[in-house]
C-alpha cells in the first residue's frame, strides 16, 4: 500500500525506529537547523520537532525525513520507496526508473484534509507556521525547502511540479529562486511575464515522499511530474481543486499557499546553503510569490530540509531521481552505456560505457550536456563498463589510472554555468560563462588488445577457475 500522506510515511518511520521526537522546546530560529544537521552527519534517525519556542504544540516540523541513515546511508530513501532497506544505489536508481516508465494519472477528487482550514486575504500570516531560519548566513526564514510548485503552461496546458526554494519576504510574499533553465520559472519567463500577465502557482508543502521526490527529479520538459508521482507509488495521486487558482493540489497535503508571480516584480533572495554544499552565491533579485489563500490541515506539520555539503537528504534523493532520469533520457537517445550516476553534489556525472569507437567518449558527454538534467552539469567522467559509478573508490582509481593528463581531459570554454558553481570566479558567476570538462577514464579505443589487463577476480583468472572457486566458496569453509 502506497503512503497516503507524509504522516502515513512518518508512522512507517517510528516503527522501523527511524523517527525520533524532539519534545524539548527549541528555536526555530538557528538551533533547530544546527540540530537537523548534526543528528543528519552522525546518521540519526529523521527528526519530529514538537515543540518550536514561541508556537503552539500543535506546529509541528519534520526533518532529515529521507536523510543519511545507518547502516546503509539510503535505507530511508528505501523506505520512502518502500524497498527493502539494504537496496543499493545502482537498484534504487534502477527501480525508480522502472516506475517512471509506468506512470500513473492522477484522479480528481471533491474534498481533502487539505481543505481543513482555509484562509484567505488579510487574515494569511505566514509566520504563525513555524518557518525555521536554519543557519546563520542564510538570507532570512525558508517556508519551502521540501515541497510542490505546480503551474500550467498556458499554451500547451502542460502542468509541471519543481521544487524552488522560497525565503519568507513577509506575511504574505515569499521569494522564489527562479533560474530561467528550470520548467517553472521558465513558464513565468516565457510564458507569462513576457505578456505582462501574473502566473497563478500553488505551493504545496508536506505530501507523501513520492510527490516532493517527483517534484526534484530533473525529468525532462513536457512530462507531467505528477504522473510520476503516480508511478512511483503503483497508484493516482489524488488531486483537488484550489479554493482561487485553475490548479489542481494533492488532497492530502499539510499546507497549501495559492497565489501568483506578478511580471515585473524582484526583490533580494538568498543566500541559502545550496546543494553543492556552499554558500556559492550572494543575495539575488528575484521573483516574488504573493500569497492569496493558505489551506491547511488541522495540526499541520512542516517538512524541511537544509541542502548542503553531502550526504544530507536533499542531496543524496535530488542525485538518486536525477541518475534516473537522466538514465531515461539517455536510453532514449540510443547511444550504448553501461550506467550512469549524478553525483551527490551535483557537480559530476559518471557515466560506464564499453567504447564502441574511437572519440566515443565525446558522443556520450555531449549527449549528457544536451539533456535537462545535463545542462548544468560541470564535470563528466567517462569510465568502462568494469567500473561501477556509485563507487567513488573505484571511480577514483579509474581517474588516477586511465587518465592521461595531456590526453584526456577535454575542457569545454564558456559551457553553460551559474552563479551555485563555488569554483567559477566573482565575474564568470555574474555572467554566467564558466567552463566544462570531460574526463576520459577510459583506455583508447585503439589500443585493443593492448589494453592493461586488470588484476582482479573477474579479469586475471581463467573463467573456469572463477565457476569453480565459486561453485566451491562454501566447502572451503566461507559463508
Ligand atoms: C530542497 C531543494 C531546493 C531546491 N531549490 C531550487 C531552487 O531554488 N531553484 C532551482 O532552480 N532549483 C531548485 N532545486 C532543484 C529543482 O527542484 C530540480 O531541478 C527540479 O527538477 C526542478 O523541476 P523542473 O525540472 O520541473 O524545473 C531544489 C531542489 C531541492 C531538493
Ligand atoms: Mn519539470
């Protein structure tokens, strides 16, 4: 049975004993992000703050909800899958592409939890929720940081979910870091700014882990995140209408704020710790997202999440949903590889592939570079197919060992970059013209049989001595 509402999922959580309850009062503002990050790095179990200074017990905050656990650092990610805990990285990623390529509409109901409280004009304040202001060299208090913006293209009716961080400006606005290559802001860009016309936008926060985990998986422009939603639950998502905007909500959802981007408008935003795991970039102008109508449920639970150097739970999830999708985008291109992984820092992709002719290293990075998830990606290292790219020890010997430094490291000039690069200079990141570079970790093509035999159990014996030393394991006294 797929989880019906993040609290669904939570109760899943205590009885694996991987939620914790906070019920000392802490401060929403500082100590509640510091003790998010510390009990994140020693592997805690995710955190349910009951009791935020100054708000009443009935404002509850969720973190670390698919967060680096023990002993394997993706169980809880397993759990939100409802796959068994130990599953390893290249099946999680696997799986998940299994599932999108099954997706599931969703189903339009009359009434929701989500409708418990309405409020609308006037009467919203945002900060009666408990927005913790997590660090100290964040620009403000963040309200979303683990949630669903959905808008419509008004031309093709295409209806996507991104997650955009949003810094509460006030009571009624919010901030929206809004770079033009993603589908939403790219829909306000183009499609509605451009005519001088306010685009409607729900921002959708706390839902069943396969709504926000669709809403971060970088897929490609057209799709319908909430059909993947659908898929990676096996069932519809339930949707209802909103109280005063065309759009349609999970039903479930703690705490829906309806409302519109107005053309024109920027105010300063950020910074925010951001998933490459720095403060990368300053305060910057960007589009405002006014509030008209909070629906809410009774007792309503906030979840958040504090990007930052990996492993934490944005991270690690965005990188999972990203190697899916890119894995689909690629299959779908038809040029042969073995598997492909975007790393937790968002940085890299390493991809496996046997090499089919010479320079087809070029083939595969370009192919990356064109894909959405490709776009902003700096670094890609290319290794053989014996090399598995969720192993960074392995990936390491392959770039220390096959990488000739003259060779083959082929620099891109001026590729796409932004501002969230921490290695770009002050003046590359305000113009955004930075530099790529492709790694090959592979031997050249040509050389054949001339290869370096590797020495390790697969490739320095005889395949019948292998069988037969495996038939045996168990008989020398092995388990
Ligand atoms: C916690 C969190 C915050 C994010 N904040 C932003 C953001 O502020 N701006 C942005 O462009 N992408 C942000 N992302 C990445 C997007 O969610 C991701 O690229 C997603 O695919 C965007 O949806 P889209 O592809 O439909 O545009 C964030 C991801 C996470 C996990
Ligand atoms: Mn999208």
């Amino acid at each position: 049975m797929p989880y019906a509402d993040l609290r669904a999922y939570m109760d899943r959580l205590e009885k694996e004993g991987d939620l914790k309850r906070i019920k000392t009062e802490v401060d929403w503002n500082l100590e509640l992000g510091a003790i998010m990050r510390r009990a994140n790095d020693l592997r805690e179990p995710a955190l349910l703050f009951e009791k935020i200074k100054g708000y009443p017990s009935d404002y509850k905050v969720l973190a670390n909800l698919v967060g680096a656990s023990k002993p394997n650092v993706f169980a809880r990610v397993c759990l939100s899958l409802e796959l068994p805990v130990n599953t390893p990285a290249p099946e999680i990623i696997e799986e998940i592409v299994r599932r999108f390529e099954h997706p599931v509409k969703p189903v339009l109901v009359d009434k929701g939890p989500c409708k418990e409280n309405i409020i609308k004009g006037d009467a919203i304040n945002l900060l009666k929720l408990p927005v913790p202001h997590f660090r100290g060299y964040d620009g403000g208090r963040f309200i979303g940081t683990w949630h669903t913006d959905i808008t419509r293209d008004p031309d093709s009716g295409w209806v996507n979910w991104g997650m955009y961080r949003h810094m509460v400006h006030d009571g009624r606005s919010i901030g929206w870091l809004a770079n033009p290559g993603q589908h939403g802001p790219g829909m306000y860009y183009r499609r509605y700014e451009a005519k001088g016309e306010a685009m409607p936008m729900a921002v959708v926060i706390g839902t069943d882990p396969a709504c926000a985990s669709a809403s971060m998986s970088l897929v490609a422009s057209g799709v319908n995140e909430v059909d993947l939603a659908g898929g990676l639950r096996g069932e519809p998502v339930q949707l209802v209408k909103c109280e005063t905007i065309d759009l349609e909500v999970p039903a479930t959802a703690e705490i829906v704020l309806e409302g519109e981007v107005l053309p024109g408008e920027r105010r300063p935003e950020g910074p925010f710790g951001e998933y490459a795991g720095y403060f990368a970039s300053d305060k910057g102008l960007q589009p405002v997202f006014r509030v008209n109508c909070v629906t809410h449920r009774n007792q309503p639970i906030l979840p958040v999440s504090t990007p930052g150097k990996p492993f934490d739970d944005t991270t690690f999830v965005y990188s999972l949903y990203g190697s899916a999708a890119l894995t689909m985008e690629l299959r779908k291109m038809g040029f042969p590889f073995k598997s492909v992984y975007l790393t937790p820092s968002m940085m890299a992709v390493i991809i496996s592939a046997k090499e089919t002719y010479p320079g087809y290293v070029h083939t595969l990075s370009s192919a990356i570079w064109g894909t959405k998830v490709g776009v902003y990606r700096p670094v890609v290292i290319v290794v053989g197919d014996d090399v598995d790219v969720t192993n960074m020890d392995e990936v390491m010997w392959a770039l220390t060992t096959r990488v000739h430094p003259v060779r083959d490291i082929h620099v891109k000039k001026r590729a796409p970059s932004h501002a969230l690069f921490p290695f770009l200079s002050p003046e590359e990141r305000a113009t955004h013209t930075g530099a790529a570079v492709c790694y090959d970790a592979t031997f050249p093509f040509e050389w054949k049989e001339n290869t370096p035999r590797i020495a390790d159990f697969e490739h320095a014996w005889p395949e019948e001595i292998q069988n037969l030393v495996l038939s045996r394991w168990k008989e020398y006294g092995f388990k």
